[in-house]
C-alpha cells in the first residue's frame, strides 16, 4: 500500500495494488476509484485535497491498525 500527496495537482492517492488500472468511477465528486481487469479496487484519488482537508498538515501522516480480534 501506498499513499501519494501531490501538492501541485493538490490531491492524494492511495495505491492498494500494482496491477494495472482497467477502468476508473467517480463515485463521489472529486473522489476517483480504480479498478483492475477482475473489478477489484486498486487505487482511490482524492481530488481538492487543501479543500476538503484545510486543516491537514500533509507533511506529518499517522498510520494505525486496529488491533484483531480473536
């Protein structure tokens, strides 16, 4: 998994594979979901990202698991 800020294009991507995208959806204005050839999700784009987040400081990214449960 990966996480991409692109500041001039102002928007973030998440890669969850490196396969190739086939097809991409709006699914929501200004959110972009890729899908491979078995329609399974490889990417989301997150467009207007100073927008939707003014508050967040891209340079600082915290990531948490949530613990299994067994």
């Amino acid at each position: 998994m990966k996480l991409k800020v692109d500041q001039q294009a102002d928007a973030l991507y998440l890669t969850l594979s490196e396969a190739p995208a086939n097809r991409s959806e709006e699914v929501s204005p200004g959110i972009i979901v890729d899908y491979d050839e078995q329609d399974r999700v490889v990417g989301i784009e997150m467009l207007s990202l100073s927008k939707r987040a003014p508050q967040a400081d891209i340079r600082r990214l915290l990531f948490e698991s949530v613990p299994e449960v067994v």
